[in-house]
C-alpha cells in the first residue's frame, strides 16, 4: 500500500515545474515509489536529468505544456501570473500536498515578515518541550523531504511562501498570519490582491475546530477572504503582556517580541507551557541574514539584515539596533511605493544612506531632492557600498545593510547577497 501522496499521484500524468530544490525533491519522492513512472520537468534554465522515464522541456516557452499533463508540482519561486491554466490540469506544490495528506499535527506560519524567526521559535519551543517536531518548508527545508519519519504525533512546522500557498486547497490546524506589507507584487495577478490572497489560504480551509492566530495590532481587513475564514481567532498585539522577559540579543525591537508572543500562542496548542517557551527564546541563536552582526571591524559594528526586502523590514531593524549611523538600501524594482519609507528615513537619526542599484539609487535621489539633511551616496554596487561605509561611518556607530527591496537584480537570492556582503565587510577591515 502506498503513502497516501504517493497513491494520489501514481496514476496521474506529471509536470515538475523547476529543478531547484524542490522540484529535485519532488523527483526524489516520486522515484522511491515509482522507478520507471514518466515524469516531465519543465525549467526555464538548461538541464539534464540522467533517468530514462523524465523528459526535460527547457527555454523561454517551457510553461506552454502545462496543459499536456493531468498534475503540475510547481516549484515556489516561478510566476504563474501570465498562465492560463486548463481547466482538466490541477496545479499543485508540496505543501498543498502535504496539507492534505501528511498524517501529522501541522502549524503554518506565513506573513510578509517574521515567519522565518516565529517558524523557529515554535520549532524551538516544541523541542524544549519534548515534542516531536520538525521544521520545514521555506525554510530551506522541502517539505516533501520530511515524509519518512512522521507519526501521527509529530508536530510539523511549515513556514510559508506566498508562492507556496498561491495554489494550496488545505490550511494547517494551527495557523499564523505575522503581518502583511506590500511584497512580490510583480508575481501576482493584481498586484496585493493577489499576494494577499495567496497568504489568506493558510486559514482559508480550515475548519471551527482550527485556530488562526494573526496580527491584531494590523488586523485582518487587507485579507480578501477574512470572512471566509472559520477557524477560532487569537489575535497577538505587539505590546500584549509575556510572562517572561525577552532579554536575548537576537530578539531585539518590538517586532521580534511579538514574533515571541506568535511562536507562545502556537507552541501552546500542543501543551508547551511558558518555562518551556522562556527556555527556547533564552536559547535562540538568531536567523542568519536577520539583524546578523558580521562583527566589529575599525570600530564599526556592521550587520547583515538582507532578509529585510520591504521598508517596514528596515526601519523595525533600524530601531532595534539603535545606533545605526550608515544604512545600505537598493536591490532589485518590483514596483514597491518607497515615498513612506523616503520620508522616513529623512526624519530618522541616520547619518548616511547609501543606496545600490536599483531601487537605491532612486531612494537616494529621492532623498536629494526632498532636501533630506544625510549624507547620501551612490554606489555601483556592493563592493563600492562596503567601501563607503567603511569610510563614512563614526567609529562606534553601526553599518547596517538592509536592502528594502529582492536581490535577484545581482544575485541568485538574499542569502547570497548577504554571504557576499559579510566576505566584504572582512575583506576591507584588512585595508
């Protein structure tokens, strides 16, 4: 007898839509039941795949097949926006699948920011309790890659993409909504519409017995299908009282608190009690990329937030930190209202701003001609920003990177662009 995913796709025609990470996990999955089942993957990019059962479609066009097959497994990160899909062609991921037939206890976690760090933080409070438990999904880990060891006990927690849940038809027992900002508005049939119905499928489907917890201090108007949603609500205020102080360095700023209070409400569903939940947050070693401090070089303290893609990302690190006297925003146009964030940082205590290709560079023009009181400074790009901070910034005062914007203009992803970055930083502390 085969596992419930693997008996739903036995008999099905079907596409791997990329070969990335996932999509190879998706490969990996279907071939541990089925060694000489036909599989198709469709990828932009040029590839090879050394199984005589997979066809590889590849180029600009590689999307037009999409109606050929009865399944399409699409990996997170490609745009469906422009696609008409057949009616008779269901478009599905991992996490929709695992939603739906994974035998396990499952809490999501989604939102514009803070899903990384509460994903962990429940992880983590799960673990100091004894719980069996895995963290998957977005971050890094496919959820497909967990199936062989659950038991009806284990506690998956699943961070979520908005591209993840864009085609999701199952919500998790225990969901979490941390915020929701303007983000991969370019993805999105109607721009944060869109977006914003594709984060609501978390709770979307999930019954009266479910719990949403989301973010009261925000609330739920800019969801779509708020009123759809049946499950009991919690609602988290960021100044909402904790029975134990967060006192760890990598949890500074109010928005990391109620990050802290969202991992709380979900662990505790599963019996976590609060000397279990202080103990994690007391333990928690940071998120790589999150408010990272690469370390103190000619009396500057520099640190790496290039996880921080959207203004409000920027200005809750920039507060936090509290001493930051250079800042490096810019990456890649998605087509974000930046003239909040503008006025903002002309009104913030920062004394130079340094702005990278693209969206920095209109960023610092804006500055310019607003008559903002900083310094203001174009760089070619991430090398010449790392020059300039060194050069500009007050011994004592930190150098933040925080780019308000996605990398993909320069580099593969935020990871890259931050590993870049810290190589930088410790090459020209040498100089």
């Amino acid at each position: 007898m085969y596992p419930k995913i693997a008996e739903y796709l036995r008999d099905r025609s079907v596409l791997l839509v990329g070969f990335g990470r996932e999509g190879q996990s998706s490969y990996r999955y279907i071939r541990q039941y089925f060694p000489e089942k036909p599989i198709t993957v469709a990828d932009k990019n040029t590839i090879t795949v050394d199984d005589p059962f997979v066809t590889c479609i590849c180029g600009e066009n590689y999307l037009d097949c999409i109606g050929d097959f009865d399944l399409v497994l699409k990996s997170p990160g490609i745009s469906f926006k422009n696609v008409n899909t057949p009616a008779h062609t269901e478009i599905t991921c991992q996490v929709d699948l695992f939603l739906r037939f994974a035998d396990c206890h499952k809490i999501g976690v989604t939102g514009s920011k803070g899903k990384t760090t509460t994903s962990t933080l429940t992880y983590q409070m799960l673990q100091a309790a004894g719980k069996d438990s895995r963290l998957i999904g977005n971050i890094g880990v496919p959820v497909f890659d967990s199936l062989g060891d659950l038991t009806p006990d284990t506690v998956a927690v699943i961070e979520m993409s908005s591209h993840q849940l864009e085609f999701t038809h199952a919500s998790p027992e225990v969901a979490v909504l941390t915020n929701l900002y303007e983000e991969h508005l370019e993805h999105y049939k109607g721009g944060f519409a869109g977006y914003a119905a594709a984060k609501s499928h978390i709770a979307l489907y999930q019954s009266a017995q479910d719990v949403l917890i989301y973010n009261a201090t925000q609330g739920l108007a800019d969801f779509p299908c708020a009123a759809r949603m049946q499950a009991q609500r919690i609602g988290i205020h960021e100044n909402d009282d904790l029975p134990f102080a967060v006192e760890n360095v990598h949890l500074a700023g109010v928005h990391n608190r109620q990050d802290v209070l969202f991992a709380r409400a979900a662990a505790a569903r599963f019996g976590v009690t609060d000397r279990d939940a202080e103990a994690a947050v007391r333990d928690f070693k940071g998120i790589e990329h999150r408010m990272e401090k690469v370390g103190t070089f000619k009396g500057i303290p520099f640190y790496n937030d290039c996880i921080a893609t959207i203004p409000h990302a920027v200005l809750c690190a920039v507060n936090a930190i509290g001493n930051v006297g250079t800042l490096i925003v810019g990456g890649k146009d998605r087509g974000l209202d930046y003239r909040g964030f503008v006025t903002d940082l002309q009104n913030s205590q920062i004394s130079t701003i340094i702005g990278t290709p693209e969206t920095g560079h209109a960023i610092v023009h804006a500055l310019e001609a607003a008559g903002a009181p900083q310094r203001v400074l174009c760089a070619a790009d991430l090398e010449d920003a790392v020059r300039m901070a060194y050069r500009y910034t007050e011994a004592g005062k930190a150098c933040l990177l925080s780019p308000a914007a996605s990398s993909y203009n320069v580099y593969k992803n935020f990871e890259e662009k931050g590993r870049h970055y810290k190589s930088l930083v410790r090459k020209y502390a040498e100089e």
